[in-house]
C-alpha cells in the first residue's frame, strides 16, 4: 500500500514535467514508472529506497543533488545532464507545489544573510572552491585555465580558441592603450591580466584574488613572461586595493560579492578608476526577476554565491556615480562551454577520483550537469557590462569592438 502510494506522488510531480523524451522511473520494490512521448533522450532511474524519493519531492532545489551524490538516486540509462534535462526544459510551465513555494520564500529572505561576504566570510568562501587540488582544473579547463563562459564566435571552435576569442573580444571592449595601468579583479590564473600585457599591451596589470592556489599558479605564470616584470598577482581583497588605475576587468567574481555588497563594489570601482578609466564586468546573472541561489550550489559549490538580475546591480552603478556605457548580453555560450567542460570531466573522470573519491565526482558531474541545463533552460545568463567615469571615454558607436579585436588577432599571430 505505502509503495502503490509512492507511485502516485512520483506519477503526479513527474508526469507535467516530463512532456517530451523518454523516461523510466524505477521505485524501490521493482515498479516502473514510464513518462513522455518515447522521443530523446531516454533515460531510465532508479530510487534507491523510499526517504530518497519523500527527499526529492519534499525539496527538489537541494536533495535532487544530494541523493545523486548519495547513490540514492542512479541512472541507469543516459547521463545525469539527460535526466536533468528531461526535467527541467518544460518546468516553467509546470506549477509548484506549496511546500516548494514556502522553501523559496525562505530562501529569497534569507539572501542578505547568506551573501553577507565580509573579508574573512568571502575568504572561506574562496577557498571551499578555489583551493581545490589544481590538478583538478587541469583536467577539463583550457590550457590557459579560463574558469569562465568561452566565447564562441562560429560555434565550430575548440574551447582553447573560444577562451582565447573571450579574452580578445574583452581586451576590446577595454580599449587599452600602451604603458596604461590594469587591474583584474578575481583574476584567477592569471590568463586574463597576462593576455592584457602581452597582447594588449598595458603598461602595468595587477590581479588580485582570495585563493592562495591561484595566485601561487599566477606569480609562476608571470615568472616565465617575457612581460612579467610588469604583471603582479597579489592574495588581496578587492576592498583592501589602492589605486589608481586606467582599466578595470573582472571576469567571473562579481556573483561572489554578494548583494549587500553591490554599493561597496561599484563605489571602490569607482574611486580606483582615473577620470577617463573604463572598466568591464563580466559575470553570470539572471536575465529574470531576482532570485535565491540553488541551495545545492550554496550547499557544495559557491558558497555565498548569488546571480543578480539587471533589477539589481543597475541601482547600485547608478548609486556610484559610474556610467553604464555598453552592455552585451552573452547567451548560450556559457551552455557549450559546460558540455565541454563536462565531457572532458567524464573522460578523466578516474583522475578526479584519485584525487578524492567517488563521491567527490558525483558532485562535480552534477555541479557541470546542472550548470549547463541552467545556461540552456532556464533564465540564465552572462552579462558584459561596460563602465566608465565619463559617457565620452568610449566611442560612440560599436564599430571599434570588431576593429580591436581584429587588431588583436593580427598582435595574436605575430606572436605565434
């Protein structure tokens, strides 16, 4: 009786969800439950054990997640991004249920608490990510360890030509001239500031960040460039920087500042820009009403992390006196560069797990899973969003992105 009643609250949460692609719901005594039009993909799970499944309903956002890692919930056909897939491409349409709406009400108060980011709450919230084994990243990044949405301008490239278009189409955007002085904000391994002087040809770039492991990656980097006496990378807070500088980049740390923050963000921007600094902020947003972070996520990926909408972070530009000059909305690439990511995760899946365990890999392959059906399905997005002290230090028209990135590609094969 509790297993026939089991089926039916998995049949009712389902079946709206699943309209298209085929998909085979194994419950803990045997039953198998079939949904969808027989199309693609097809997939077939299985529940381990009844909890698992109240799990699942009870809070999808956090234990759809949990029971994956927990080989609660197994897929015995087709990949979790396919089951992922089947079920969210079409859960817009689909109503939640009350328990649903109350946990998001929840969530979407307690944002300013969770996204607080002070000094020392946003350097463990670093370090949970960052401070990863850096063998890790080598296994599916590029190789100039670009953790960011690639751009693709054909959609035919590899990812090392896609990164490499994203740091072109960015350093144009920035309109850099020689001998000025750059700042990289979040600066990863260091690629983005080293692509600046080597390529771009700014005088002097400094990149900071919280993570002990990127910036000892960075400096190494810097050590072996014929411009390395000019890049600096430093373990520094971007609140804790003095300036002034020219150009300001930031790529992929924004989400990491969190919403209480926004004013104190955009103003330090603004008073270490000089009076004709520009400054480009590329991050992930929601191009939807504002919205609480997956819990999953903030549970075992970003902590502290948040996605702003435009609704959002605009205030607080407005508030700093800065002036939005251009903003590029950037769909979908984020979508591919997961799936490569993805599937290079998945073809040394073994080396990841000899660096931690099974269960360590279950987590990631949902995080890049999850991400990429995100980027596809949902209302997520990157935004390129330029800023300046004066409306007149950039052109007028757009015509010079493509002009400096043509100029970049000619400095790129050169020095090939």
């Amino acid at each position: 009786m509790l297993d026939g009643l089991m089926l039916k609250l998995v049949k009712r949460v389902f079946t709206p969800l699943v309209q298209r692609g085929d998909l085979e719901i194994v419950m803990p005594d045997g039953a198998v439950l079939r949904l969808g039009d027989g199309g693609t993909p097809s997939v077939r799970v299985r529940f381990k054990d009844r909890r698992a499944i109240l799990n699942l309903l009870r809070d999808p956002d956090l234990n759809m997640g949990e029971m994956f890692m927990q080989q609660r919930l197994i897929v015995e056909r087709g990949t979790v991004y396919d089951f992922l897939e089947l079920v969210l491409r079409d859960d817009r349409e689909v109503a939640v249920g009350a328990t649903v709406r109350f946990l998001d009400t929840v969530r979407s108060a307690l944002r300013p608490v969770l996204q607080s980011n002070k000094r020392r709450k946003s350097r463990r919230n670093v370090a949970h990510h960052y401070d990863l084994d850096d063998r890790l990243y080598r296994l599916f990044l590029d190789e100039d360890r670009q953790y960011s949405c690639a751009y693709f301008e054909t959609g035919d490239e590899t990812l090392e030509e896609a990164q490499l278009a994203k740091k072109r189409h960015i350093a144009a955007k920035l309109l850099i001239e020689p001998g000025q002085r750059v700042l990289d904000i979040g600066c990863g391994w260091g690629g983005m500031a080293l692509y600046l002087a080597e390529v771009a040809g700014a005088g002097q770039a400094v990149g900071v960040t919280l993570s002990t492991e990127q910036q000892a990656a960075a400096t190494a980097r810097a050590a072996k460039s014929p411009r390395g006496g000019d890049v600096e990378f430093r373990l520094q807070d971007y609140r804790d920087v003095p300036g002034p500088f020219d150009r300001i980049v930031s790529v992929g740390m924004f989400e990491h500042v969190g919403i209480v923050n926004f004013d104190a963000f955009f103003n330090q921007c603004r008073d270490l820009l000089t009076e004709d600094g520009v400054m480009l902020l590329h991050f992930i947003g929601n191009s939807d009403v504002p919205d609480f972070n997956n819990p999953w996520l903030e549970r075992y990926i970003f902590p502290g992390g948040s996605l702003p909408s435009l609704s959002e972070f605009t205030p607080a530009i407005e508030r700093s006196g800065l002036i939005v000059t251009d903003i590029e909305v950037v769909r979908l690439h984020y979508a591919q560069t997961l799936r490569i990511w993805r599937e290079r995760f998945m073809a040394r899946r073994d080396e990841a797990k000899a660096l931690y365990d099974e269960r360590f890999c279950l987590m990631w392959e949902f995080y890049l899973a999850m991400s990429e059906t995100a980027f596809r399905y949902q209302e997520i997005a990157v935004f390129q969003v330029q800023l300046a002290r004066r409306q007149e230090a950039v052109p007028l028209t757009r015509n010079y992105i493509a002009e400096c990135e043509a100029e970049l590609k000619r400095r790129e094969q050169a020095r090939a």
